[in-house]
C-alpha cells in the first residue's frame, strides 16, 4: 500500500530521506489504523459524497452532506483547473474528520497519538482531519484546502514547496456559496462573506508598514510555514499571479506534477521557466500586492506587459485610461533621465446609484477610497528591473488632478489608473484622455 503524507499550518513538506522513511514507516500503520475503525460510537455524525466521508461530533446528517455537497462540487473544478483527463478522479474519496473536540475523537481512536496536535488541519494520504472553526464558512474552508492536497497527492504524488502547497490549496479553497453551489477560486466579496478567513486584514498590514515580500521572497519561504496566516496570504497571490495569465498558467499546472521533487529541484525548474519574463512578474506582483483586496476583479486587473513594450522616443502619446479598469500601462518603458508632462481631461461616471457621480482628473470628495478621492486619475512607476531585497520598497502612486510633471529615475513602465475601490469598477463609464510629452 502506499502512504503520502500533506500537512497544513504544521510540519514542512519536504524532510531528510532518513526521516521520509521514519515518517513513511509511522503513517502506514497510522493510515491502517484509520482504515481499520468504524465510526460506531455515539456522537459521531457521518455523511457521504461522491469524493469524501465526512465524520463530525456535531450538526447534523443534513449539514454534513451539505459539506459534502461542497467538496464534491470543489472536486469537479479541481479536476478542471488542473487540466486533468476525464476519469482520473473516478478512485479519489477522501476521509474526513471535523473535530469539535477532538480528545472525543482520541478517545474513539480516530485521531492517532503519532499525529501533532495541530490546530486548524491535517492529512495523512487520503485522510484529513479539521479542527472546527467559529464560523462555517473558514471551516469548510479547511476542508476544501486539504483536500486539495490530498487530491495533490493522489495525482502529483506530492504537492511541492510550501509557497506552491499552500498557494494552490489557499487558491482552490477560497470560495463562493455552499452544497452544489459552491465555486472555488473566488476572490471574497467582502469580509462578511468570509468570517474569521483573515488574509486580507495581514496584507493591509504590511502594506501600511512597506514590508511586502517580494516575488523570490515568497518563492523561497521556509518549508514550515509554521501556521502563519501572513504567508498563507502571500503564497496564495503568488499562486493566483501565475495562474490568471497565460503567460505562466501552463507553467504553474506544469509545476504540479513536479510535487514529488525536493524544494531546490522544484524551484531550478520553476525558475528556468519564468526567468524571461521575470521582469513582467516582479511589475504585476507590484501592482497586484498594493492593489487587491474584497471584490478584486481579475477580469478588470490583469495588466498587459511586454518586454518588447518600446522604450519612449519623447514623441507625445495619447493615453485614454478606462475607468472600469485596473492599472493601465502606457504602452512604452521609460528610460532614466526622461522628464514626463501629463495632461488628463475628461470625465466619467462612478457608480449609477443613487445616482451617477460625475468625476474629472481631480475626483470627487463626496467619498474617499484610501485616502484619495474616488475619480481622482493616479499615477505609479514600476521598474523594468526587479527588486533585489526581501521586501519591496514603497508603492508611491501620484495624484494627477491637472498638468503633472514626473522625473524618471529608472527603466520602467508607467501606470494609471482612476481612483475606485477595486470591487466596484464594473458600473464605471467613460474615462480620462492624458496626453504624455516631454517635460519642461
């Protein structure tokens, strides 16, 4: 028989060949012992779907199969997402304890002394064990992300460097609805969708305190992520960067099936792939990390780069900048030295109810959104080149309200954007003209 071994906010995925066989040699009798009981004491509530037993010592047979519902409904976009063939899934079933207490769970022997007491989940092959949590949603949250790794392991044989295991599981966990309606790999609508889910809350953070990681720093964190919700957020982006361009998709879905390789192998390869368009990666984590946040639309963020993009020449470029749309390149690389003049007009519409609010480049103050007045047209400058430390230097954005002059200092792109919370950008109309020219 064979026994893989994934673990969430515990022990790093990667360990010494001495202690793989140690722990290979511990969990086949811990997976027999699993294998072997019957969930027939008294207290325990048990629910089957088509991909997964679930065991909990509370709700009821109703609810239970209603997580049920939503780990198989998760299951068919996993097998999706993964690009994996018709059938491949037709064995995966997964065995999974949801604990209230989990000394009841010792005491029926469901829950091995040879495992950590963890405190949100684990897995062992195609056994998982989640602690409840004190909302649903961030339980069956849980019970989403390790599946995930078990399903990792079923089909990859291993689920990768922690930055990959954790990113992935985070990506195909976060989710929508419930039962048959659940969607995965939604970016949350609000906080209140999400109780208890915190990620956002750690990134605003350090967003405030200029300590965003940067792409390698995140590419190359510990094995033990030591159950910190901060990583779990980062390796979450890295994951939804790579997977939301078609530049790197097939990359990332390559990357899987290299799960079994150790961490250094893993990352040569991974790195070998994305090196020519490293420079690209390292501008949109940029703008991704200082930009997302509840109702992050990936249909209105995703930002085309090229290295190819020209270098400026100093002739004047006509800009128009959407106002349904996230950053929005210029179409060239500037180069150190240049002095640029910007000059917006124009207007759009934010929002229709109660009514339209009419914006030109300086915003409206009847609202703010951080700091700034929505409509207000802002400018950034990311480098063509990547930054070199273990976190980024500031994000400075430049209110452009009328005629602006910007000295570059560096290769980069500029962007522009008008001001908006990210999650309402859908009922925006119209936009603003911005000629670029020379400075004076």
């Amino acid at each position: 028989m064979t026994t893989h071994r994934i673990e969430i906010e515990t022990r790093p995925p990667f360990q010494s060949l001495f202690r793989v066989y140690v722990t290979t040699f511990v969990l086949l009798v811990v997976s027999n012992n699993v294998n072997a009981q019957r969930l027939v004491g008294d207290g325990f509530v048990t629910a089957s779907g088509q991909y997964v037993t679930i065991t909990a010592d509370f709700g009821t047979k109703d609810s239970l199969s209603d997580l049920a519902a939503s780990f198989d409904a998760a299951t068919g976009q996993w097998q999706a997402f993964w690009q994996l063939p018709a059938g491949s899934l037709d064995s995966f079933h997964v065995t999974a304890y949801i604990m209230r207490d989990k000394d009841a769970f010792r005491a029926a022997r469901y829950l091995q002394p040879q495992l950590p007491d963890f405190p949100f989940g684990y897995a062992v092959g195609n056994t998982v064990w989640v602690v409840e949590q004190p909302g649903e949603y961030y339980t069956r949250h849980l019970l989403l992300h390790e599946g995930v790794h078990a399903l990792s392991y079923e089909i990859f044989g291993g689920v990768g460097p922690s930055w990959f295991a954790e990113g992935t599981a985070e990506l195909l966990s976060v989710h929508t609805g419930t039962g048959p309606k659940t969607q995965v790999n939604r970016v949350p609508l609000n906080r209140d969708t999400v109780p208890y889910w915190g990620r956002f809350k750690k990134m605003a953070e350090r967003r405030d305190e200029n300590k965003i990681p940067t792409l390698s720093t995140v590419l190359d964190f510990p094995a033990d992520l030591n159950a910190d919700v901060e990583a779990y957020s980062w390796s979450w982006a890295a994951a939804m960067l790579l997977s939301e361009y078609p530049q790197t998709a097939d990359t990332l879905r390559a990357a899987a099936w290299q799960g079994n390789q150790i961490e250094e192998d893993f990352r040569h390869d991974l790195m070998r792939e994305l090196k020519p368009i490293w420079p690209i990666l390292a501008a949109r984590w940029r703008l991704l990390c200082n930009t997302i946040d509840y109702g992050f639309d990936w249909q209105r963020e995703r930002v085309p780069l090229s290295m190819k993009d020209p270098q400026w020449n100093g002739q004047p470029l006509n800009v128009r900048v959407a106002a349904d749309q996230g950053w929005q390149s210029i179409g060239v690389r500037l180069p150190p030295g240049a002095t640029v003049r910007l000059e917006p007009t124009g207007q759009c519409e934010l929002a229709q109810q109660p009514k339209p609010w009419i914006s030109q480049p300086p915003g409206v103050t009847i609202r703010y959104y951080r700091g700034r007045p929505l409509g207000q047209l802002l400018a950034t400058l990311v480098p063509n080149v990547p930054e070199q430390g273990k976190t980024m230097e500031p994000f400075e954005v430049i209110a452009v309200e009328e005629p602006t002059t910007i000295v570059i200092k560096r290769h980069c792109w500029l962007m522009l954007r008008i001001n908006d919370d990210v999650g309402e950008l859908a009922d925006n109309t119209g936009g603003y003209d911005v000629v670029v020219r020379r400075g004076g």
